[in-house]
C-alpha cells in the first residue's frame, strides 16, 4: 500500500479534501448503522416499572442496537435498579449428580450420554450442611442445591426438605433445581423455607425441541407456574451458544421478559462443551453476542437479578467486565458448577477486588 494510500486509509478527510462518491458513511469498508433504532423502553403506565408486553420485534431490536449504545441503555437501567458495584453470590452444590433420566443435549449429568460423569446417590444431610457452612464462610449469601431428577420421588424430597431447613438455619438463602415438581410439592419446599426455586426454559420455544425431547417447553413454564404460585422465587434463564440463532435468543428473552412476573434470578449460561454430550463440538459463539444477550436481559427485566452463570471458566476477566457493564449483577461463586469447573474462588476474589466491586449480604 503506498504511502498516500495508507494514510487515506487510517484518517479522516480534511476540510475540503473530498475522497470520492457518496458519503463518508457510504465510502467506508465498515458497516455504518447512522442512528441507534428508536425502541421503547418505557412501561405501558410510564414511570419506569417492569413491563411484560415485550415483543419480539422490540427485543430485536435491543439486540440489534450498536454495542456502545446497547450498553448504555442497559447501565441506564441497571444504576436505575441497583447498585452497580454490588454482586451477589451464589454457591452451587450437586446433592445427587448422574444417572437423570432426561436427554438434555448440554448435560453431562443425563445417563444417555457418555461423559465420564459417575451416577452418585443423594448426599447426605451432614455432607450438605458442611459444604453450606464452608460457602458462607466464603461469601455466598445464597446455597443452591442441584439433583439430576426428572422430578423428584416423595422419598427425596423429605431429604431436600430437611436440607433446605438446615442451610436456612445457617442464614443463608435457599435454592434447589430439582427438575420437574407438582403443585404439592412446590408447596412443601416452601413450607421448608425455599427461597428460590430453579428451572430453566434453556432457549426459545422453537429450538428446544432441537435440544431437549423428554420434556416440552409447556412442561416447564408448568412447574414455573407452581413454583410461583407456592410463593417460592423463581429463578429461570437459559443457555447460548448451543448453535441457536440470534433469533433463538430473541425468542428465550422475549419470552422470559412476558412471563407473568419476571423471574427474580435470570442465569444466562454459556454453554459448556462437555466430551461425550451431543453439543460437545459447538463452535464457540462469539463473547460480545453472549455481552449483548446480558445487556437485552438486564434491559428487558429491570429488577431482576442477572446472573453470569455457566461458562465463566473460559471466558476472559475482560469478557466478565463488559458483563457486569451490561447489567449482570450476580455470579455463581467456587470451584464447580454441579460437574462443570468455574473459576476459583481467588481468582473471583481478585477480579472483584480489580474492579472495585463488592459482594452483597444475605438481604441487602
Ligand atoms: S439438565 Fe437436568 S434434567 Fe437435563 S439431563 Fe441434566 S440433570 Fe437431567
């Protein structure tokens, strides 16, 4: 490249130097969106409250934004909502790891897959209640207790039931994800102090069938529904970088965000690519997609939590940052994520700590 090329290249036109036909805009090598699409962010009565008439076109249009401005919004919103130098952490116990009758395509935990993951019975009371003490004492305000179930028998549940009384009775708060549960049994979990109860939709209503068959997305917004209506907090997200489509995340958003009542914890994950799963050689979706999934769910549901959850292990402190930017304001906190690894619990000390953040206390 000549001289006079390289320089044409690399700055702007002067004062009436003119470099062509068309605009500047229309000259350059880059995409050049002119002017942030208008969206609407404002609930139907004004005043800022959360809105769930969300439609797909606007969540689109969110996730079509230019990043800086998609950012923006999405801080406007959070320091609107929250302290943005404030995270909440949560511990993730697996109480019965293995052997789940389910076939979902991401998880090594289904029997059907071979992923060198061992089928184990349920933990005992004791067990639990030492690996509850050991995550208060390092920081989590919330324990979350996981079992690979399609739903859990009534002999099980007397078990998470006395679990979740004793990790209550530590002062911490409650989470299981236990798959599927009657109205009955939400009602118990309730009754034995259950905070928060997890289940995901995973992804949009059209690409589940590509990774789940045992159970329908109407299966889950059922148990959601009971969970809800126990009194217990729902916790509910999905995962990316399954090889869905941007609409596909469009579409798990658009639906999270029109649900009755927000889920007061929304995880995103990024998938893990586990050897032996079905998903195990999904290309790696690209980070600033998984940033900007962050962002449209802290715009789309203002006051809930958004939790960077799986997948954190390969993703860059810097790619975390830009999370926290956009709006997500609690992480899963040790060294394992039910079978999958998560950084260690220095390294989240010292990255919190580099950005001058700080961890929530139970009821903050
Ligand atoms: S995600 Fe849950 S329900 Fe699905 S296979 Fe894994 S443990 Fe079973």
């Amino acid at each position: 490249m000549s001289e006079a090329e390289h320089s044409r290249r690399t700055r702007s036109p002067r004062r009436g130097e003119d470099w062509g036909e068309g605009t500047p805009a229309e000259r350059s090598e880059f995409p050049h969106p002119t002017r942030a699409p208008r969206v609407d962010l404002s609930s139907p009565g004004g005043g800022g409250a959360p809105r769930h008439d969300w439609t797909r076109e606007q969540v689109r249009a969110l996730f079509d934004l230019p990043f800086p401005e998609l950012m923006f919004r999405a801080q406007e919103i959070h320091r609107r909502n929250f302290d943005p130098g404030a995270v909440q952490i949560s511990t993730l116990l697996s109480i019965k790891t293995g052997g789940c009758p389910e076939d979902c395509a991401y998880c090594p935990q289904s029997a059907r897959y071979d992923a060198g993951v061992r089928a184990e019975k349920l933990m005992s009371l004791d067990a639990v209640l030492a690996e509850a003490r050991t995550a208060r004492a390092a920081g989590a305000s919330r324990f979350c207790m996981g079992a690979a179930w399609r739903e859990p028998k009534e002999r099980d549940l007397d078990n998470v039931c006395a679990m979740v009384e004793g990790v209550k009775a530590l002062g911490l708060e409650t989470c299981a994800t236990l798959g599927m549960l009657t109205a009955a049994q939400a009602q118990r979990l309730k009754a034995a102090g259950l905070d928060f109860y997890n289940h995901n939709i995973d992804t949009s209503p059209e690409f589940y069938g590509d990774i789940i068959t045992t159970r329908t997305y109407q299966d889950r917004l059922d148990t959601l529904q009971r969970v809800r209506e126990a009194g217990i907090h729902v916790c509910c997200g999905g995962i990316v970088g399954m090889g869905e489509t941007r609409e596909d995340r469009v579409g798990m958003i658009a639906t999270l965000a029109s649900l009755p009542a927000h889920p007061e914890s929304v995880p995103i994950n990024m998938l893990v690519r586990v050897g032996g799963t079905p998903l195990a050689g999904e290309p790696k979706l690209d980070p600033l997609e998984f940033v900007r999934t962050i962002a449209v769910a802290r715009i789309t549901m203002p006051r809930s939590m958004v939790r960077l959850s799986a997948g954190r292990e390969d993703m860059s402190e810097e790619t975390q940052a830009l999370c926290f930017l956009a709006g997500a304001n609690s992480i899963f906190y040790g060294p394992k994520l039910l079978t999958t690894s998560n950084p260690g619990r220095d390294r989240d000390r010292d990255l919190m700590e580099r950005l001058g953040m700080r961890a929530l206390e139970p009821g903050d």
